[in-house]
C-alpha cells in the first residue's frame, strides 16, 4: 500500500512530463516494496498525493532551480536498505528524466525521504492494517506468512544494529 507525497513545484515540468513521472514513481514505489507493478491490486491501493509549495528558498533565498522533495511511505518491514537505496536513485533518475536534465545535475535538487510507518499504524477503510494483512490482500491470503516474514527480518535487522550500539556503548 505505498503512499507518496510530492512535492513539486508548478511548472516545474511539462504537464505531460509530470504526468509520467508520477505514474513512474508510483511503479517505482511499488517494486520497492517487492510487488510488481503490473499487480492490479498494488496499483489500486497505490496513492500519490501532489503537492504545490508556494516557494522554496535556499539559504534565504529564492531558489534558482526547481527543487523536488519525494516522501514515499510503505508499512513497516516493506523496506530493505538495498530497496531504499535504488528507490533514491531510480526516482531521482526519473526526475531527471522528467527535467531532461542530466543525474549529477538534478541529483543536488532531487531529496527522497523513504520513510515506514510502523505496525499496527497504518490506517485505511477504517481500520488498522498490518503488514501480514496488506501483504495478503495484495498477493493472495496464502502469501501471508511472507508479509509477516518481512516484518521480523525488519525487526531483527533494527534489533542488531540496536544491540551492536550498546555493545559498542558498553
């Protein structure tokens, strides 16, 4: 159930460049959270809210150039560090694309803030979905287990680096 918010300045892009760079980040989300995009299901769920800022300044001052800020939210456990690093760089590739403007140009301007909420804090039509559910109505009830899977691997993985931190600490 990927949700992105965008925020994009007007005219920053052509309507027909924004258009599919909205439908690619979507795709782009989705396959971050080891879904295919093709999947009706995760394409129905997926939402992507477009935000217009009024301004943005940079250091104080107007910027010169558009600049993009892309928050894209998936529940807890959805998230690898690998999927993190390439849904950075593959959206911020897209919105080079969508700029026609070369990587290492746009890349300063393009911020990507993946972000999970956590279990049991992930709300729609009215009740509270868990990773194990959402993971089940995306890819069929017998697939459950894995979505549950997913969200130990997660928490193991904050549980290491917690205890390495106390280690190191101690």
């Amino acid at each position: 159930m990927p949700m992105i918010d965008a925020l994009i300045p007007e005219n920053a892009l052509t309507p027909e460049a924004e258009r599919r760079l909205l439908k690619e980040m979507t795709d782009i989300l989705i396959r971050a959270e080891g879904y295919d995009p093709g999947n009706q299901n995760a394409q129905r769920v997926s939402v992507l809210h477009l935000h217009r800022p009024a301004a943005v300044f940079v250091g104080g001052e107007p910027s010169k150039f558009p600049r993009y800020r892309i928050i894209p939210s998936a529940p807890e456990g959805q998230y690898t560090d690998e999927a993190r690093a390439t849904l950075v760089r593959e959206i911020t590739e897209a919105v080079a694309r969508a700029e026609n403007t070369p990587f290492k140009d746009i890349a300063p301007r393009v911020w990507v803030f993946p972000s999970e909420i956590p279990d049991g804090e992930w709300g729609a039509n009215g009740v509270i979905n868990r990773l194990p559910d959402i993971h089940a109505m995306l890819v069929g009830e017998p697939e459950r287990s894995v979505g549950a899977e997913r969200l130990a691997r997660s928490r193991r993985e904050k549980a290491r680096i917690t205890l390495e931190a106390a280690l190191d600490a101690a």
